[in-house]
C-alpha cells in the first residue's frame, strides 16, 4: 500500500491523527469539516509571517503563534465539505495540482495591510495575484463546488484542548469564501495576526521581498482561518 493509499484509508474511516499534535478536532465525529487548500510559501516568507507575529505581540496579545500546529499560508480555497467526501476532494485537489504545478512559483510581497475583524484588525502581508494563481483558484472553485457542503458549526473545525474557540465570523467568512474571496475579489495574504486601534499606526515596515511557493497543501481550519492540521501535500517538484 502506497503512502497515497493509506492517507485516503484513514481519511475514509474518519479515524486520522496527524503527527499526534494536542489539539482536537471536533470534525472527527462531525459531519462537516471545514477545510483550506492553501499555498505553503518558502522558509523565507514563514519566517517573515512569524517575525511580524512576534511584533504585533509587543502590541496585543496574539491570538495565535506560528508553531507546529499553525502554518503560515496563502489561502486559495476555504470551504465546508462532507467528511466522507475527503478522499475524493484529495484526489480532484490532487488533479488540479497535477495540472498548474505552483510548487517553485515565484511571488512577490508588496507591503502590510489590514482588514477589519471584530473589535482589531487583522495584519496581512499582501502578495501579487499573478494570473496563475488566479487561474488556479478558479480550477479548484470548480473541481471542489460539488462537495460544497451549505454551512458547518465549530465541530468542523480544529482548536486547541480546552473550550471551543471558534467565532461565529470564521464560521461566515468559511461559508462565503466563494463568493467573497475568489475571482476578482481574490487577493492573495499571508495572515500574521491582529493590532487595534491605538497601536495601528506602529506596524512596523514590510519591504518588499521575492519568494517561492514551497507547495500546495490541504489542512483544516482553526479559529480566525488559521491553518492547524494538514490533511495533504503535494509532493516536491522534480
């Protein structure tokens, strides 16, 4: 049995543990997992996204940090699907991955920006949208629109042990993703945290910087879109 095989074994049972991180994942009995394919950039810009979290700190309290269990992501696709429908979705993911190859695709950071979230404003730094990565989106909002499922509640999310963590605006920025974030309403990020009003004019600067896309990857959501546990990856480019 190849390593594609058993992956879509365990995904098939509902029974898959990814690296035994201590997290949990209500979607394990849930109907509905809420998922991201996402693009992994380079150590470069991952450690960039952790250096402007670990600024924004000095600032607020982060909500979350870039560790083992949240990676640093361009997000492509979020969406709530049927569990049982994982295999497939890895498979037609896989398919179009197949076809655009982003992994060595070069992209460019061009600066900070915010957006409102609740009571602060989450810190982003911006990336070009190239036409391939608009062409890939567009090919993933297609193959992955029949295993739409219509909405998922926080079960379909992983959080950390403890109460559950989810916020009702993850929950609608997931359901609407399609129509609020594709297209010409893609604009590509890298997520970094959150500041408020009193300390937004002291973001530091980003320059702008040259990068790669190490590889394409599917994890499932935590709170406020973070990436906590990988369900698949592409392999490396040859």
């Amino acid at each position: 049995m190849n390593t594609r095989e058993i992956l879509l074994t365990g995904l098939a049972g509902i029974t898959w543990i990814a690296l035994a991180m201590p997290l949990v994942s209500r979607s394990e009995a849930a109907d509905v997992v809420a998922i991201n394919v996402l693009a992994v950039p380079d150590a470069s810009m991952r450690d960039r996204a952790r250096e402007l979290n670990e600024q924004l700190n000095r600032y607020r309290p982060q909500p979350f940090a870039f560790d083992e269990t949240h990676t640093a992501h361009i997000s492509v696709l979020h969406r709530f699907v049927a569990t049982k429908d994982l295999p497939k979705i890895i498979a037609a993911v896989e398919d179009v991955s197949a076809r655009h190859r982003l992994a060595g695709a070069k992209l460019e950071a061009a600066g900070l920006e915010r957006s409102p979230w609740g009571k602060a404003e989450m810190v982003s730094i911006k990336i070009e949208k190239t036409p391939e990565l608009a062409a890939l989106q567009a090919d993933l909002v297609a193959a992955l629109r029949p295993f739409a499922a219509p909405s998922g509640g926080p079960d379909a999310f992983v959080t950390s042990p403890g109460p559950a963590e989810i916020d009702a605006k993850t929950i609608e920025y997931v359901q609407t993703f399609e129509q609020k974030q594709t297209g010409e309403r893609f604009k590509p990020h890298i997520t970094a945290g959150e500041i408020d009003s009193a300390n937004k004019d002291k973001l530091p600067p980003s320059p702008e910087a040259t990068f790669t896309i190490e590889t394409l990857a599917i994890y499932q959501l935590g709170n406020l879109g973070t990436a906590r546990r990988q369900l698949w990856r592409a392999p490396p480019a040859r």
